[in-house]
C-alpha cells in the first residue's frame, strides 16, 4: 500500500483548501500593503519589507498561473507614491530592475504576459534603466498567451480615466469617431486594461479599508476582500484564503 509522504500530504491538503476551478476568479488585483510596517516590528528599514514583499509576489505569482487564473494585477507604486523618501523611491526602484533581471525569463517560459499599468514614460529621468527593462519585459512576453501579469507602475486611477476621456475627445476632434459613438465599449478601449475581463476579486492585505486611487473604473463589480496579513505574509495559504471568500460569495450585479 502506497504510503503518502509529509510533503504529499502537505499538498492534498492545499488542494482541498482551495476553490474548485469553476468558482475561481478570472481577474485578481491586489493592493500590496504592509511592507513598512512588517520591517519595522522587526526594526528593519522599510526597504527591508519591501525586499520581502518581492517574495511574496513572486509565490502568488506562481499560483496564480498554476491555478489558472487568467489575469492578476498587482499595484506596484501609485502617482502619489512619489512623495515617500528619495531613499524608499530608490529601493523600490531598484527591486524594481532586480525582479526583472532574475525572473522574466522564468515568466516568459511559463508563458505569462506582462502589461504595464500607468504612465512610465512619464517617470524621472534617473530612472531610464527601469523605464527600458519595463518595455523590454512587455515586449519579451507580448505575444505569450497565459496568465496576464499587469503591473500598476505610476499608476493611478483618477488619471487614467481622465486619460481614456482625453483620448476619445482627442478622437472625436478628428473625425474618427462621433461623439453619439461614445459608449462603454468605446471607454473601455482606452484604459491601460483594454481586452481584459473586469476585476472580479480584489484583495487589500494589512487590514486599510480605501482603494487608493486603484482601478477605480474595473472595480465597479468586484468582490472585495481584506486581511490584516501584512503583504510579505501574505503565502499561498492565505491567497487559497482569500480565493475560498470570494467562492463562497453570492454576485448579483445589481440584481436580487
């Protein structure tokens, strides 16, 4: 008789613990939070957490494509964040160019797609190696048909729909589309998230309760889901967690 082995059991276990693919979310944003406190109660420099936290991306990452999900958005750094310390902005920056370096071409071997999420053109001049290792990763991936990785990078919610109404005016003024011709579809067409299904789960660790200026427009129908986790926590247990939640929800979309 077979006899299952710590780590086989560990997995039967996971398994059981997680929805069934049916009920899986087909797009997940997260609100990464919790990297500078996580440092602190350990007395470590914020940069610290955030080294962490690149850890901890990396795992849910990982499942996420191993579970099939079909898109997973990550708020990596907000229009806003630009206020923090030049020292935080340059550690993030330089995880940044380290993410890419050791993991794009694991990613692009699985498959996965990176789109970037916000005006990184727009970002400071010092920051040229990481604006080229951003398009060069989408261009790497562009034409992978997995999971969807986008990465929200001078991002905010505010600014792109101001962007998407810019664009179609922009449109309108030459004759390419009528202003009658503006709907939904239209709309969608100029977000950073065009092609992509709705967000159907979005999750905030560290226990805050505000979307801080994310996806503002492709929220309109998520389920949402927060835990005091701080974000380097954050495992795959917790994200089978999170996913289980958002199964067991009753969606209605307005309805009864």
């Amino acid at each position: 008789m077979a006899i299952f082995g710590k780590d086989e059991a560990k997995n039967d276990a996971r398994a059981a613990a997680r929805p069934q693919e049916e009920k899986l979310p087909r797009h997940v944003a997260i609100i990464m939070d919790g990297n500078g406190r996580w440092a602190q109660r350990r007395g470590m420099p914020r940069s610290f957490g955030h080294k962490a936290g690149v850890e901890a991306l990396r795992e849910v990452i990982r499942h996420s494509d191993e579970l099939g999900i079909q898109a997973l958005t990550i708020y990596a750094f907000s229009c806003e964040n630009w206020k923090r310390s030049a020292e935080e902005v340059g550690a993030l920056m330089g995880l940044l160019l380290e993410y890419f370096a050791r993991e794009l071409q694991e990613l692009h071997r699985k498959n996965v797609r990176i789109r970037i999420l916000g005006d990184i053109d727009g970002m400071p001049e010092r920051f040229e190696k990481q604006k080229k290792a951003l398009h060069d990763a989408v261009l790497c991936t562009e034409a992978n048909t997995g999971l969807c990785l986008n990465i929200a990078l001078n991002y905010g919610g505010q600014q792109e729909i101001v962007r998407a109404a810019r664009n179609l005016a922009i449109r309108a003024a030459g004759g390419e589309i009528a202003p009658q011709q503006i709907d939904t579809a239209a709309f969608e067409s100029e977000l950073y998230t065009a092609g992509l299904p709705d967000v159907d789960l979005l999750i905030r660790t560290s226990g805050e309760m505000r979307l801080s200026n994310f996806l503002l427009y492709q929220l309109a129908y998520a389920e949402f889901y927060t835990t005091d986790t701080l974000w380097p926590d954050f495992d795959r247990e917790a994200y089978d967690k999170a996913l289980l939640a958002y199964a067991g929800r009753n969606r209605r979309f307005g309805g009864v």
